[in-house]
C-alpha cells in the first residue's frame, strides 16, 4: 500500500513549497498540492515540518584500521546512528593499502559492509599505492563497480601518502575516466618534522598534535592539490575536510577561476577549537584528535567556513566519521599524541549540528538541504536517485521538527563510542521520522529499520562539474 | 479539464529526470513517475522534451522614453515576443525621473502595462532622484506595491544619476526594508569627459561609444557599489548587466567574502564584441550602441563571463531588452554617437542563446534552468510561483526542444524592431510549447496568447540572500 | 672655511659606511675614506652619530585657513620646529580655491612664506576648481614655477572637492606635462552622508568623526583614483596621509601590477588609535581630529602600515602638519566634530618617531634613511640637491645620536600648538647637529638659524617613476 | 699613485650626480665634487660616461659537474669573461653532493677556485642532502667560511632533491643562524611524470623540455617554499632563476604580505621564449635548455618580468651562467632532450642586456644599478664593499659607455662556448672600462687582468632583510 506524506513543507536546494509525497514501495512516485492528493494511502502526518531528501554523508570510515586499532563503529552501528541521525546513505572509504591490489582492497570492504547496514551505502576508493596496477584498477572500478572517487593523501609518509609523481599520475587517469580526485590536502613530510621535533621538546599532549599540523602546511597542500590538478588538464579535485580559512582562499581562489574544484568540511572544523577541545586538560584532548586538527579560536576559521558554506567555495558537509573509543583506542597515545588514532565519530549528528547554523542565521534552510543532501548526492552520482524529493527518487526521506530541539550525549547516542564530541550540547531542531526506500526507520525516537536493509548502491559519474 | 505534459524530462537547477507534469487551472498540481499520473486528461507529448519552468527575464524596458524617444516595443508587443521566445515572466523598470513623485512614475508604467501584456509581469523601479520622500516612497512601495527592488545609476549625470551620497541613503533603506539595490555601475562624470573630447576629436561613430566607456570605469563604479553597499551594513546589492572581466573581479572578491553581492549578464556581452559589432562599417554599429558597451574581443571578457556563469559569481541572465528601430530611432545618432539611443532588444532569444552555451560545453543544463529562471526568480521574490516546476506553482512551463533548431532574424523575430542584434545567427536547440498560467501560448510555431492574458505580479522580498 | 664631519657612519637608502663629509660653502663637496680628508678645515665630531641627509617632510600645511581660522604655525615657526625635528626641507601646500585663478593662490603662498622661512622650502598646488584655466595653469606651473605637482580633494563637496570629471581632466594634463598628482582619498560624498546622520543622533563627540570616515571609504577611494589613474594613460598617483589597511592593499595591488602608484603614511597612523585617542574623555579627542582618521586599533592598521613601509607600497612618511591649538581653534567643534579644525602639528616628530621604528625592529636603518629623506625628495624632483649625502649636493645634513633619547611634550616644542599629539612620550634616539645648506641651525640643543635662511626651492619632474 | 676617476656622471641605486671618484690601491677613498678633486694623481677620463659600481653576479655554475659533463668554463676564463662583461664580482655554488661531507665539497670548490679567478668570487652552498651533519655545517659555514646562504632543489629526484622535511628542517636552521635560503624552485616530482610520458610518446626534441617543464609546476613550488619558510617563523627565502608570472604572483603575495620573500630573474626570462628559441629547428634549441625553462611567448612573461624588476618583486638579475657546447656537451641528448645538459652560458652579457632594458624604457638608469650590482651585495652580505661607489668600498668600477653599442657573437664572446645564446644580437651601451680592487682590468677593448687577481671574498649576512 501506498503512503502519502501529508501536510509538509517540502524544502528543496532552491526553495520551499508546501506539498505532499507520495511513496509507492521504494520510491517516489508523485508530489502533490495539498490536499490533492490520493485518500485510500497510508498517511504520514508532516504537518509543521521540513519533509527534506535524506542526508548523504559522503565521508565515513566504518572499521578503518589505523594505528594498530579499528575505528569502533561497524557497517552496523554506524549505519543504525547515521539513520537515527536523518542520514540515509553514506559513501564509505574503501582502501587498497601500498602493495595491496586495489581489487582485493574493495573486496574486503563488501565483506564487512555486505548485510550489515541499515542504510543504503556507496565507496569511495583510497589509493595507498598509486602504480600501473592501480592506474589501470581505477578504470575498472569507475566501468564496473559504481566507484567514481579516489582518494589520496599528500600526509602520512609510509602509510597512505603519495608523492607528487604519483598525484600527477592519478588526477590524469581520474581526468579520462571521468572519476574525481579526492584529497587529504596536509604537507606530510613537512607536519612529521614538526611531530619529531615537539616530542623531543615532550611537547606530548594532545594540543600538540594540533600546534604541529600548522594552517600553512594544510592551504601549502590545497594549493598544491590545485595546481597537480591544472596541470592534469583540470581533473576534478575534492578537497576533504578543509578546516582553515587560507585553505578555503585556495579553493576560492580556484573557482573563481573556473576550474573543476570542489571543497567540504565537517561539523568540527565549523564549531570547535583547538583550544577549548582539543586543549583540554590532561589527556581529554584526544577526543577531538583529527587530522586536519581542529584550529585557533583566536583566527577566524569558524568565521570563514560559515561564509565558505554560503557562498558555495565549500560545496559538502561530512563528518569525517572515525570513531575511537578512549578506553583502549585513544588511550594508545598517552604521553606521546602522534600515537593517539585520528578521529572523530559524528555520522549522527551532522543533519542536526547543520541546522543550527540555519537558526543561528548562518545558513538559509534551502542550503542547508543542498550542503547535507543535494550536493554531496551530485558531486558523487548519486543523484537524482539520493539528494532530491521528485518522482521516481528513492524515497529517501527526512521529516525534520523546527519545533523540537536535540541533546546530544555519550549516553543517548548509538554510535559505538565511549564518549562524545559534542557532549552535553543541545540545539534547535529534531529528526523526527527518517524513510529509507519507502521503509520507516525512525519514528518518534524509536527504531523500526533492520541490519541488512541498506544496499551498495553503484555510483555514477559527478553531474556537478562545470 | 486539467492537463498532463507526459513523457518528458523535467529540468531543475540540481538535476534531471523524467517525470509527468499535472495543470489543472493556472497551476502546477502535481509531478509523477513516469506513466503514474491520472489517463482522463488532455495530454501534451513532450517525448525527447525537456521540461523546464518558463523563463523569467529580470530587465527589461518596455516603451522607456530615452534620448527623445522611446524603447519600440510596447507591453503589448515585447511580451508577445517574449513568449515567443520562453519567457513567461518579466520584470521591467518602472521610472521615477528626477523632480517627480515615485508613486507617479509607478502609475504611469501601471497604465502602460495593465491589459497589455502577453505574459505575467512585475515592475522594478527606478530611482531617478534620491530624496526624502523617495526613500519613503521605498517603502511603501515594498509594503503595499509588490516591489522590492530599486535601480540607481552611477552614470547618466544629470538624467538618471545618483551621487554617493543618495546612493548610500537608498542602500540604507533598502537595508531597512529588505530591497534589493540594483545598479548601473558606470562613472558617468568621467565617461562624460572621455564622450567629450571624443566628440571633439571627431571620433563620432558608434564604435566610440565603446571606446569612451573603459573596462575600468565599469570596473571601478563596480567596486564602488560594493564598498557603499558594506557601509549600508551589507545592503543586498545586484549589479546589472555586467559586462567586463574587471568588474566580474570586484564582483567575485566581494562574494568570496560572504557578501550579499549578485550580477546579470546580458547574451550581448557573452557572445557579441567592440571589434565585430560595434565596429561594423559606417553606422551599422548603431544597432549595438548599449550601455555598459560591448567589449574588445582581444581580451577575455567572453571566456571570463562564461566562468562567471558557472561559478555563479554571476547568478542571472537578463536581455536588458530595450529596443530601438535603426530608422528615426538609432538613426538620431549620425555623425555623434551619444545621440544614439542606448540599447539592444533580445526579450526573445535570451533563452536560446543561453542553450547554445549548453551545446557549446559552456554551460550543464541544470545551470542553463537556474540562470534563465530559477535563480531570478528566487532573487526577486517571485519564487515558488515562478522558476520551478513544483506542485503549487503556477503552470509557467517551456517545452524545449534539444533536436531543433532557431534561426533569428529580423524577418522572422516578433519584436517590434527593423533589424536583429543577431541577424542570421542559427542555433541549436528550439522553444517549442510555452505554456503561461495553464495557457498554452505558443506551440508548434503558432500563437494562441493574447493581449491581457498577462498580469501584474507583486513580488515579496528576495529569497537568495545568504 | 670649509668644515668636516668627522667620525661618523654616513647613513645611505642602501647602506652605511664610516666617511667623512666635507662642506664647502652651502654645498656638499667630498666624501673621504675615514681620516683621509682635509686636515685645515673647520671639525665638527660625527662619532658615534649616524650622518644622515636632512629629512624632506612632503606634506605640511604652514597657516592653512580651515574651517573659519588658520593652522596655527607660520612658515617663521613651523619651519624651525622642523628645522629642531632634523627636517631641512618642506614641501608645503599652496591653495587654488574654487574660482580663485591659480596663479593668485600660488602668489599668496609665496608671500606667505617669503623670507619668513627657517628651512627650504618647495610648494605643491592645491586645486581646488578645476576648469580650462586651471588645466592651462598646470603647465605654467611645471614649466615655469618648480611646481610639478598637484593635490586633489575626492572628500569635502563644496570646498576643495573634485568630481571624477574634474579629476580626470587633471590626470590626463598630468600624464601629459609629466606632473604627478596627489590625491585626498576620502569618498566625501559619502561621508556627509554618515556625518549629517550621526549629528542628527546626537553623537557629537570627537570620536564620532573616526565613525562616520569608514575605512571602506577611504578604500573606495583610493580604488577610485588609481582607476581614473589608468584611464589617463597611466598618469603617475600619489595617495597622501593613506591610514587604513584596505587602502593599503588598493596601493599593493596596484603596484604588483606594475602602475605609477605611490603613497604616503604619517606618524600619527603608525601610532595613534580611534579608541585610545580620538575616543579620549571629553573633548580631549578633538586634538586627534584629523582626515583621514585615526583607525580602530581592533583592527591591524598599525601592524599593516609599518609592513606598507618595509615593502615600499609605502614610500613616503610626512606629517601632514596641520596644527591647531585647542583654545579658540579646536574648540570650535565643542558639541558639534564637525567643525573641529582638521589637524595634527607634528613637523617636529617626524624623524624620531620613524626612528623609534628602527628601534622596535620594525624598519632597517637604510630604510628609515629613505622614508624620511631620499624617497621624497627623489618623489618630488627634489634630488639630487636634497635627500642624499654627495659630493654637490646640498649641505643638508643631520648628525643623529642612536644613544640619546627624545622626550616630547607641549612644554619644550617648538611648533606654535598649546598641546601635543604625542605629549610625554619619550623615544630612543635624538637629533643632535642640523644643518642645512651649510649653516648649523641646531647643535647641543640650542639654536643657531634664523628666520630667512629658508628659500624657495623650485622642483623638477620626479625622478621615482618607474 | 692614486687615481682619479674624472668627469663622469656617478649612478647609485636612488639616483646621478657628476662626481669625480679617488682611488687609492684596491680601495675608493674620496668622491669628489666635479673638479674638486687632487690634481697630482692618474686621471681616467669618464667624459660622458656613466659611473657604477662593478657587476655582481650572485648566480654562476663554473666548472658544474652536469649529466655526465661539467659546464665548460673554468673559473679562468669564466671570471674573464666577467671582467669583459662589466661584472667585477661573482658568488658561485660549491656543491655538496648526496652523501657527501658539506666542507669537503666547499673544498673542492675552493680548490677548483683558488688562482684561477680574474676577478673577485665569493660562494654559496648547494646542500645535496640535509641531514644531522648538513645542518651542523651551515652554521661552521656562516660562522667561519663567510658562506652564509644555502641552495636547495625542489626539482631533479635523486641528484639535488631534498623533500619538504629536509627544506623545513634546513629553513629553521637558517633562520637561526642568520642565513639566506635559496630555492630551486620547481616541483621535481611531478616533472618527472611529464618527461617520461614525453619521450615514451616521443617527443625528444630540445622543446619539449619546456612544454613538460609548466608554469603551474614553477608557481606550486615557489608557492609551497614561500610557505615551509613561513613555518620556518619566517626564514628568509631568495627564489633563483625565477621564469614566469604565476611564480612572480606567489612571490608579490608574500612580499605584500610583508615576507622576507626575494627573488632573482636571468636575462633570458626577460628575452627569450619557448617557441623561438627552445622551439628552434632541428636540435639547435638545445642551446636554451635550461631549467626553468623559457616561457611561451603567446603569455605575458617578458612584460611581467619587467613589471616585476620595477616593483621590486623581483630583486636582483643574475645569469645562472652554466655554459655547455653543443658539440660533445649539449649533443648528449640528440633524441632525447631529458638527457642535454641544463644551462646557459651569459655571465659575459648580463649588464649589457639589461642596460637594454633601461634604453626600451622598461627600467630607470637606477633600478639598472639596483639590480645588477647594488642589490645583490646588500642581499648576500658583500655590501658596503661591493655593490657601491662609496670612500672604503673596494674599486669595483665600471664606466659604461651609453654611446656606444654592443655585439654579441659565438666569435667575439670571451666565455668558453661554441656557441651564443645571443648570437647576433646588437644592442646599445657599451662596457668601457672595468676596474676590479683598483686594477684596470679592461680598457679600449684589451685586456689588462690576469689569472689569480681575483680573491675569495668572505660574505656577512644579508644586509637586505626587513
Ligand atoms: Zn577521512
Ligand atoms: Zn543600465
Ligand atoms: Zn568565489
Ligand atoms: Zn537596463
Ligand atoms: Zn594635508
Ligand atoms: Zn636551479
Ligand atoms: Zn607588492
Ligand atoms: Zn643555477
């Protein structure tokens, strides 16, 4: 049987109309004026709220290995806290480590995702090792697998990194291929001098791990990023979690010029600080440990990102979702913050943490939608199935309470962390009911979804280049 | 009996998919998935259609008295041409000239429209004299008058212009009430004395027009806007018909600092040149005699404006309509360029034109609908009713054909003018259904509009600032 | 009898090296190796002194009629209390004012200072109508007069003001007899605006004509005048008293692009605060009252401006002595700023205050050399009879002991003002020996000039053009 | 016997004036008012010539060992050739290689130096491989060697190269020591990529050198070492052989931003391009392999380059003379241009070519003796013994001829080349006569120098940085 979501306000990217939806088994099927709708459905009360497309959180890293440890939350638990948060699909970052084939790096990400998740899902694929074999692995995955993003890393020298040669090499593939380059824009050569040189000092708390990873060397690498990029014939470029203002003038700086670059930040990087968090007293900094690392509340970032959302030269809001626990994970680097896992777990909260700026007057309603929904499902082909509510979309949908307001705490959440970053914070604003393909999960704070009911979902190229 | 346009993709600002579209009476009732929607209705095919909102053009002058005479087309004829063309919404320049009450200007453009137009139609004003009782007047008219938007001129001393001081009094109030500034930023006291002494040295042909307008003077009222603008504490400002790569900077810096700063371009400025148009032999130039003028085709204006689309440093695209017949009308400026009426008409073939930016690669097909329809209407307050196709909307919907083809010409166009700006032009792409508040207009070619069919609308304040 | 300076560390634009200087009569005429100089000649002992040229203050206002009274220092008084300060050489305002013929103002000028004067001193033109005459007059006084260049007012409608037409002819005679035109960036417009408005809200106070002179507008301004700069075929542009950050960058820009922009700061705005001065309790702001303002110390215009001078898009630092005692002068603006005597006397100051610089580390001592002395008289066609230590320049040279220290105060200055803008502030550093042309007008603190020894110094075209 | 240089018109970096100039032995000791001057010594006739310092050129190879070959002068006859150029003084590179002991490299160079060189030569340090012990030599070499600036390469992996850490930890250690950081500024890595796909797809010609060589990869790495030396707490920072705009933006940025950010151009940026030289017939563009290459010419960097030796974003213009034959040198890579050896030969030219540019207008007769001599003394601690014409400064001099004209050919050129970079080129002025430490090394075209005159000059610390 049908269901008519009755009485709402849809909010779109452009704009508001008051109008009811109708969902026909997983999809949309048709949008009415109010009121003109059929009668013999299932009716679903939206009246006083935002019916918005589902949330795309395109930056999650469930059960990433890192620093002898995994991130804590699975395609399980992160996937049940992303829906009761009002995501409703995820792009989850797939990795080929150095002298793994890229192939059997993808293979064991469906291994863990397959089953597990309560919201549709697609991957991204991280390169740890850019050679012939990979080159020619990125053309398969864009033809065959519905993988059109790679990423790779300019920080972490013997890990993940990549040198210049083999950025060059990439971005050129990614820009026949058609796929997008995603980048960890941080100097990693130049950051490990710092960590090496403040550990001797015994400069080991927490805050250091910010202190040594300075703005310059995060907008050094944007810069560069940009201009790899130029040089490889304008491929497309994603900058992840950009988290500085001299970063952002980069990315500015380069749409104004015209070219294929795109940024998102994260929550963080728009309401935390390095000194309120992440130099907190005695080892409670390893909370907010992420790299970007949270900056100066003393400069103006969380200034500049605010106005970089608005005017577009940020483009996505992710989380970055990298949960560690204290106990046992975060823990591993007492006396010594280069060994503390970098991460912050936050899939639930982003829809929420986004609307605030909507209340605060930072952010129109409208862009709230298209930074948490729209774009993210534009820039990674997964539009018009995911971002939007129109006839023949999945039914993906979101009802949103302006009227209600949620607290956030290590108690109530369902992430599978042992704190919070935002503990204690309340805000305006309140999931109220989340659809995923036509099924309720959530509804007036319970849970109804089941592991197993979100899919892969198979990407297409961007439709957002210019 | 209601209608269904079947078959057919409909186009957004975000994206694409096909769906079936549902008018009963002058609205939008409701979208559906393809082949879902009721079969007891008249039916338009729009196989291989795209389905896009009717065009919205921000700037045009009907009947404007200029230099002894007057635009040459009427409400009557401009709008019929307009539709013609997918235009089913304007918005022209009410006038208050200097010494005149505002509320008289207003009434006198009122007779000239009402019972006239083709389709619906909206008023910006002009502000000819910034005084006392004109800063009042601002408010009523957003109050009671549907308008929201007020024009100033930075050139034209001595007819239309306005010193920094009115102008920073008008941004105030505009700050106030919620207007939106719009303005003509030239340095008419400076470009007055470079006419001069042109006029003196014996320059006289049309190509001189352009020449004593430099991109710096355009550039440099450009960024004195803005400056004046920030003083008003950020008054929205939206500077039109923008034509010069200089000033789009001004215009980029101020948006890449979060400013509420918007610009239009006209198609002149994105296809048309100093060298090919306005230099034609002896005085055919005339018939390109606008202002700001059109620039040198040996620097980048054309490739800089088109990025500027792209990255929404400009966010419109408007005619600028204001037509003048080469016979008795251009004709005034033999021997003296300044004698020449200042103006192109295009009311017809803005939405074609911009097609072809889609062909050329210039432009995605999303953003070819935000700038011709969406967008404008969002900036100006007409939004939801018109610039997007959604239950609740009025039915102001085009049917585009991407497989046809337009051939302009002053033999075939509907604007009451003896010659084209675009003479011989033949493009891709073809309007081919037009429909204005569930009335069909044009279809297969042929008119089924009238006289009066279209009516006023007030406007509420923008919804696009940020 | 000739005389030696021996024993010091001559003090170049580019360096220092230990000479020794012999004067013949009013002139410089041999440089020697330490100790390998005349034996027969009268010493003076330079040990331990930097021997520097006479400093050249390029922008003084000797008894200025401003708002109903004149600026308190004659060309008998303020040219000795220059003459104490280490400065040798003024280049004081003569004043066109509106309708008046410009011969007649220069005239005037001359009669002031005719055998009154303590130092040389050279004149600038002050137009304050431009019209044919005027422009003709332009090339009388280059040719003819020693007066190659000419100061032009964006702020003040009604007295000196210019509108961009005006402006425009100037630049374009300038470019042409290859005078440089000095520009009063203020947007004067504008600021009536804001000033009228904030009188009208009762804010009266000294402070409030900080307020209503934005930054911003000075921005624009300066934007302004180097645009019109450029639509005069490059005409060379001097930007006087520049105070703000943004103007600063308006400067930067356009000397990264190669024009024949200059600017000029004063010690006030590389010292002095809106907050700590002009906001001082009571009326005490009023001897603060100067245009352009002094800025927010909030902001970074300090930091900015002595990085301005270190980069050279700061060249030139004057004083833009314009004194006016408190009694009868200032206070006419009791209860109403805006007709406070705009002016600060600070001709005495101007070489300690930037020594004060070299001190903080903030300015290289080669640097300071060149800021105070060679950079304006090579500005200003005044080199190289001033502003450098050769053989044939000159004999204008100041002795400065880096190991004294300067105390100023109301008390012991020289200039005719009840009070100081600097009153008790105590600096590293002090003029010990002043000579100019020869003569010891100052040595051991006392006096040794007289009233006449000054003269007219007419100038040549500038010789800093690039 | 003393000498008297007599009649000539001394040019300085702020300005002219007719002087007579004392020698006596290798040292200036008395500059004299024309005629002032002792009558009982040896006259030199300087009679319509100019008098500047002796050319300083801070950028020579001698003797480098290169792909398999050595640059083909020795310090023998490329000193001599100096002579005969006006150029009185270089600074070359010793060279430590990868692996190497920093001092045992600095004594190669002074073995390779030592009574060989015709006239003065200092050195700076090419570090090959910044370790614990490379940097514990930069400061025995500042402290002891009189060596106080440090070359490093962003460009050729696994021969110069040093990673971003290596940079960084090199800037700290400069910062604390006084030194000047000097870049190779050309991202390496990526390079590499471009050159083998190059010749895989075989284009081996000398052009495409060039093409895989783009400014976008010059601008990123002078981007990227303006900001490590940022990190650095703002390490000085000189960037060699500057070539394009884009660089010369990145380096204006930081100089605006008040950075003790320098850079130095060569000849053939300002002349030459990558289509008329390095795109030369056959393999003759081998003569123009050098890294950075040349420039297109349908770009703007000759005029930028000009531009930027104006506003003083550019400093000093060096040669970067590292000659090699075509024949048995530059023929090593026939069929495969990664294999040429890189440079140019022009240290013999340098103060001619530029002087050119003072004859086309683009640069003052000042800013001539700025940049080839008195720049690069002050910049690299040779200032006030070179670089000025000043008692107690070496006699360095240098009459030049403005009367006269210049040849340059393969077949008159003192530099040991079989070919001319130049070859053919006239321009005007005309070295007359040169004097090193008092001695006439060129007179009337002959040659009065010898081997071994020339000495190892111990260099200060920069005496340039603000
Ligand atoms: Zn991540
Ligand atoms: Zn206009
Ligand atoms: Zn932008
Ligand atoms: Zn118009
Ligand atoms: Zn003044
Ligand atoms: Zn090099
Ligand atoms: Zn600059
Ligand atoms: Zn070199």
């Amino acid at each position: 049987m049908a269901t008519l979501i009755k009485g709402g306000s849809v909010v779109s990217a452009t704009g508001r109309h008051p109008a009811d939806v109708l969902i026909d088994g997983e999809r949309i099927v048709a949008l009415f004026a109010p009121g003109t709708g059929p009668q013999d459905v299932e009716i679903i009360d939206a009246t006083g709220k935002y019916v918005i497309p589902g949330g795309v959180d395109a930056h999650t890293h469930m059960e990433l290995p890192f620093g002898g440890t995994h991130a804590s939350d699975t395609f399980d638990t992160g996937t049940r806290a992303a829906a009761f948060g009002g995501t409703t699909t995820i792009v989850d970052f797939a990795v080929q480590r150095t002298g793994e084939v890229v192939q059997d790096g993808l293979a064991a990400w469906h291994a863990k995702a397959d089953g597990e998740a309560h919201v549709d899902y697609a991957f991204h694929m991280i390169l740890g090792g850019v050679d012939d074999d990979a080159l020619k692995a990125m053309d398969v995955l864009v033809a065959d697998e519905g993988i059109t993003s790679f990423k790779l890393f300019m920080a972490y020298p013997g890990v993940f990194y990549s040198d210049d040669g083999q950025i060059l090499r990439a971005m050129q593939k990614a820009r026949d291929n058609g796929a997008m380059i995603m980048m960890h824009a941080e100097n990693g050569p130049a950051i490990d001098v710092l960590v090496q040189q403040a550990i001797a000092r015994g400069e080991t708390a927490p805050y250091y791990h910010g202190v040594t990873r300075p703005e310059a060397l995060e907008a050094e690498a944007t810069h560069r990023a940009i201009q790899l990029a130029s040089v490889a014939a304008d491929c497309p470029l994603y900058i992840v979690h950009l988290s500085a203002s001299k970063a952002l003038e980069a990315v500015a700086e380069a749409r104004d010029a015209g070219r294929n670059v795109f940024a998102e930040t994260c929550p963080q990087y728009l309401y935390l600080s390095l000194e309120d968090q992440l130099g907190a007293p005695g080892f409670e900094g390893a909370k907010w440990v992420c790299s970007t690392p949270l900056r100066s509340k003393h400069e103006n970032h969380h200034r500049d990102l605010w106005k970089g959302l608005r005017s577009n030269d940020l483009a996505v809001v992710s989380t970055d979702h990298c949960p560690f626990c204290m106990k046992d994970q975060k823990e591993l680097g007492v006396g010594d913050f280069s060994k503390i896992p970098n991460g912050i777990g936050g899939v639930e909260h982003r829809v929420d943490l986004l609307y605030q700026g909507v209340v605060d007057g930072k952010l129109s309603l409208e862009r709230w939608v298209e930074t948490i929904a729209t774009t993210p499902a534009r820039m990674f082909g997964l539009y018009p199935r995911k971002g939007v509510i129109a006839p023949g979309s999945d039914a993906d949908i979101v009802l949103y309470d302006p009227a209600g307001r949620t607290r956030i705490s290590a108690e109530t959440h369902h992430m599978n962390m042992d704190h919070s970053a935002w503990e204690g914070w309340e805000i305006a604003g309140k999931v109220d009911t989340v659809i995923s393909r036509g099924t309720v999960l959530v509804r007036d704070g319970e849970y109804h979804g089941r592991k197993g009911h979100g899919r892969y979902v198979k990407r297409g190229l961007s439709t957002y280049l210019h």
